[in-house]
C-alpha cells in the first residue's frame, strides 16, 4: 500500500487598515514589493482620512509573515492596525497599488 501525503493549504484574505502617519513615506510601495516577494495577491492604497488599507490573500501563513514584514519595516509610522481574517475573493492574482 502507497501512502501518499496531501499538505491542504489555507488560503485566507486579510483586509487591514493601518493608521498613523503611514502616507508619503513608502508605505505602499514598501507593502508591494513584499506582497510580490512573497507571492500574494491583492491591493494596497491610501484612504482619505490619512490611514493605509491592504488586502492580501494567499496561505495563511504567509500572509500572516507578510504583515509581520510590514510591521518590521514600516513600524515607526504604524500607530494602530486593524485586521480581519476572511474567505479568499480574489483568487491567484497580482498584487497592486490602487491610486
């Protein structure tokens, strides 16, 4: 008998929103470059009332890593984040910078 082992990914959506003085200092094309490093999708821009909002999909725990990427480069600007863990949406995709 052949046992073969199946390893079942799971494939989560976070959508966060970071406050603090995260606009006009790299903060979206820091979290691009490690989203695409990292082989995410979804999409980073900044909102009107000064904060950031970032949605990625992909392994859960790599998303999870991504975010800690985040903190660790963008910490100094990054007074609160709020994060919620969801169903995928988007699928297998891009991640990208909305203006």
């Amino acid at each position: 008998m052949i046992y073969v082992k199946i390893r079942i990914m799971a494939v989560k959506r976070a959508e966060v929103e970071y406050s603090g003085a995260v606009q006009r200092v790299g903060f979206r094309f820091t979290a691009e470059r490690l989203a695409r490093r990292a082989g995410l999708s979804g999409y980073v821009k900044n909102l009107y009332n000064g904060g950031v909002e970032l949605a990625a999909e992909g392994e859960e725990a790599v998303v999870r890593a991504f975010l800690d990427d985040i903190d660790g480069e963008m910490g100094r600007y990054i007074d609160g984040r709020s994060v919620e863990w969801l169903e995928p949406k988007e699928g297998p995709g891009r991640f990208e910078i909305k203006f």
